[in-house]
C-alpha cells in the first residue's frame, strides 16, 4: 500500500525499560542494529499496526506496554535503488512513519524474538536512549534521529532525575519546536548530556 508519492505507510517503536533505556535489535543475518518497526496493512490505524508490529517483531502484548507518546506527523525516508526489488522500481520511494514511544510494564522475559516464523532480530539488548546511529543503515539514520529528538521530551521521569533536580542542578536544555504529541503525563528529557546529530549519539557533560 503506497500513497501518491510513492511511500508505505510505516510505524517505528522507541521501547524503553524503567532506566529509560531503549530495545535495540539486531537484524537477522546482518551487523546492522534498529528499532522495531513495521508497515501498516490497509484499513489498520498506526496504533493498530504498532501492537501488531510489536508482537510479530519483540513477542509483546498490549499489555505488556504503556503508550507514553507518538511523532505528530509522518518521518520520511528514500530508500536506495539498489535496496528495492527490480520490480517496486519507479514507483516505491520508501517509507513515511509514525513514531510510539513505550515504556515496558512487564518484564524482560515477554521479550520473544521467535514470536512468528519469520524473525526479524536474532539478537538485542538495552542501550542507551541515544542510540549510535552509525551501527543503522544509513538511509534511516535521518529518521531515527528526528524520531528521537521528538520524542525525548517525553521520556518519564525516573529516580535518577529526581535526585538530580533536587540537587538543584539543571539539565540541558531541550530541543526546540517538538511536535510529539503526549499521550500518559508530562515528561522529562534525560540529564546530563547533549546529543549530537547523524551518529555522534549521546555525548555526556
């Protein structure tokens, strides 16, 4: 299902554990590290497509997981000619993508990466919040890094943040003109570091 333009509608998942840290997966048979996500079949909303994309890809349910916000419009990105089949040539251009943030309410253990016969990931592990962007093939690195700069300021508050408010010292300023729209309570951006656009990831202070 393309639009007019030649992109597929698209959802990505940003997952974080209750450290803020973020699901990051392996690609079956390849060195390239990324987020979840997946496209949306005709007639699903994004939200639809993002549950289904997060058991088919990760082994979680809806219960597993809190809706803590999503991109307000849709993040796009072209994929190069020689990563399309011969015969999508002319008319896929790529993808456009909605964005959900998540926080994990259940555990480690719901993670299934062989949830379906076909795998996505053969590996992950929890990273940091700001991702290293030169481990994502690099079409998509634009889009993860306007995803993330989105939805930073959502990301929930923890004890780690209290304790570093309550020492009255200030963090970092936020990025400016976010358009992520909330979905739970306000949120926080992460103290103590800068984030350095197309690969520098996160750069403590």
């Amino acid at each position: 299902m393309l639009d007019r333009d030649g992109f597929r509608p698209n959802v990505g998942i940003v997952l974080l554990n209750q450290k803020n840290q973020v699901f990051w997966g392996k690609r079956i048979r390849t060195h390239s590290w990324q987020f979840p996500q997946g496209g949306i079949d005709r007639g699903e909303t994004p939200e639809q497509a993002m549950i289904r994309e997060l058991h088919e890809e990760v082994g979680l349910q809806r219960e597993h997981v809190r809706i803590v916000a999503r991109t307000r419009d849709w993040l796009r990105y072209e994929v190069p000619d020689r990563y399309i089949r011969r015969d999508a040539r002319g008319h896929y251009k790529g993808q456009k993508q909605i964005w959900f943030l998540l926080q994990l309410v259940g555990h480690d253990w719901n993670l299934n990466l062989r949830a379906t016969e076909h795998p996505e990931f053969d590996a992950w592990r929890w990273n940091d919040y700001w991702v290293p962007l030169e481990a994502v093939v690099e079409f998509k690195r634009g889009v993860y890094e306007m995803a993330l700069t989105e939805l930073a300021r959502y990301l929930p508050r923890n004890e780690q943040r209290l304790r570093f408010l309550r020492q009255g010292r200030r963090g970092p300023e936020q990025p400016g003109d976010l358009e992520a729209e909330p979905i739970d309570s306000p949120m926080a951006l992460p103290p103590g570091g800068s984030f350095t656009p197309m690969g520098g990831g996160f750069t403590p202070t």
